[in-house]
C-alpha cells in the first residue's frame, strides 16, 4: 500500500527534551543489546517500557538466543532488520522473524517463549519495544501475531519512505492499532537532506531512535544510535526531522500515557507489588503456561 501526500506543514514542531545513549547490556542467554529506553524512563516516556536495539556481525553476541521465559502485563513488538530468530510459546504459537518483519506479542495474563536466532552467522540486527497494557487488559488471553514485510504499509514522500507498523500517518493505516494508548511506530528512512513531519497530539510522549546515519529533531542534531526524548509543549502539534548528508533510518515511537502506576520485576509489569508476588507466584506454580 502506497500513498504520497502533501500537508500543511507543522504550526508548532517539537523540540528535544534529552539525548539518551542507552547502556550496553546483555540479556537472555548472553545476547548483547543496547538498551535505549531504561526502567529510569518509563514514567517520562508512559506507555512504552522499553526499546533495546541489538545490531551484530559476531554470532557470539546473540547465538544463546533467548531461552523460555515468562511475560505477563505487556506487549512485546519485535522489529527485525537482519537475520532470522525462531519464536516459540507456551500458547502454541510459533513463527520465523525474518528480515523487514515484527512480531507483535501481548503477553496479557501470561506466556512462556523463546526466541532463539535460526543462523549460526551472518548479521543479526533489530529492536525489541515493551508496549504497556492499560490495567484493564493486563490479565487479558495472549495473543501473537507475526507481521511480514509485505503487511507492513508503506508510506511515501519526495526523498522519504515509512513503514507504518502501528497507528497512522498521512491517511496510511498501519498494520496495528490499538485502542488506549494509540501507539505510533514508524520505521522510516530519509534521503540526504530529506524533511518529514509527522503530526501528534500534544499529549503523547514520543521518542527518535536514529539507527543509520543522523538527522535533525527541530534544532537538534540526533547522531546515529541515540535516542531523542521529545518535549511535551502545550499547543504543539507533532515533529519534523531532517535527514543529514548521508541520509538517515529511524524508529519514530509516540503513544497516549497511561498515567498508572508501574511495578516491574523482570519479565513482569503490573501495577502493584501484590500483583507482581501473584504473577511470580503463578509462574512457580506452572500458572502462566
Ligand atoms: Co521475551
């Protein structure tokens, strides 16, 4: 699905709050990441939990893979650029995450999965958002669905091209969309000098994650993989970026704050401690399968 569109070009643009460089870590069996969005920033960046960006040539940062383990609470959308991981979960689901796909997951009351790379070399490279759910739906049944290249709509400008993976941009409706928090997921790449606005509710918290080469958010230079927070401005109404000489590739992430409270312990994301004891006490108690 295609679309070029010409706007009204952006009154109010947001600026940007904070640059973050996300801390390198490890997680499952050993596989290197970056993680952008850190526990620290959820509050500022409600509904999203967290981003980790993963981008290798060297199997031995990612071949343990990520053996079974549990989720309960949230959604997990998984953006592969490169190589190929092997879902698997205690719902029966399984799928291939090959390059150009996301796999969408809403652990709800609770899963068991793994995910583990389906190559022994070659490149492996893509990010992992944690999507909040309203407390509502927390204790919802799972669901999963793997989204290949060719259901992600397309949206293109003079110099600029945009996976819609979630929400809406410029009339194209992404592959998902979610009521609550609306979330917003753009996978897009800019020409050099390329411009694209995309309007959003003054409301919504919203970050750049600039992967390939860098661009401009308003005044701000954002360098290659760092992550820009932008300001929330009463009476804004979304953000422009502008590619650099080399051009640029970047995850636009917004989405309607739930303004509840957060309890996280590990794969687990509830409200209160008491219902992280029940969710830990039903993952011991074979409950969450
Ligand atoms: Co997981």
């Amino acid at each position: 699905m295609q679309a070029s569109t010409t706007d009204t070009r952006l009154q109010h643009p947001r600026s940007v709050e904070r640059l973050v460089q996300g801390q390198a870590t490890s997680d499952g069996a050993g596989v290197k990441l970056v993680r952008l969005l850190t526990q620290d920033l959820q509050r500022r960046l409600d509904p999203f939990l967290m981003l980790d960006a993963f981008a290798t040539d060297n199997p031995g940062d990612y071949i343990g893979g990520f053996p079974d383990h549990p989720h309960r609470g949230f959604e997990t959308v998984t953006v592969m650029l490169e190589g190929r991981m092997r879902h698997r979960d205690s719902a029966g689901n399984e799928g291939l995450l090959a390059p150009g796909s996301v796999q969408w997951m809403t652990a709800g009351r609770g899963v068991i999965h793994s995910e583990m790379p389906e190559q022994q070399d070659g490149r492996m490279e893509g990010f992992q958002l944690w999507l909040n759910l309203p407390a509502r739906d927390k204790l919802c049944a799972p669901a999963y669905r793997d989204i290949s290249p060719d259901q992600i709509p397309t949206l293109t400008q003079p110099g600029v091209s945009v996976r819609v993976i979630a929400g809406s941009s410029h009339g194209v409706a992404g592959a998902v969309q979610r009521d609550g928090t609306e979330p917003l997921l753009l996978d897009i790449r800019l020409e050099p000098g390329a411009r694209f606005e995309q309007p959003l509710p003054a409301a919504h918290n919203g970050f750049v994650h600039v992967y390939r080469g860098e661009l401009s958010v308003g005044d701000t230079l954002v360098r290659q993989r760092r992550m820009a927070i932008l300001a929330q401005h009463a009476g804004s109404d979304g953000v422009r970026l502008q590619a650099g000489t080399d051009g640029a590739r970047a995850l636009l992430v917004a989405g309607r704050p739930l303004g509840e409270p957060i309890a996280q312990y590990g794969p687990f994301v509830m409200n209160s401690d008491a219902e992280i004891f029940q969710a830990v006490e039903d993952f011991r108690a074979g409950r969450l399968a």
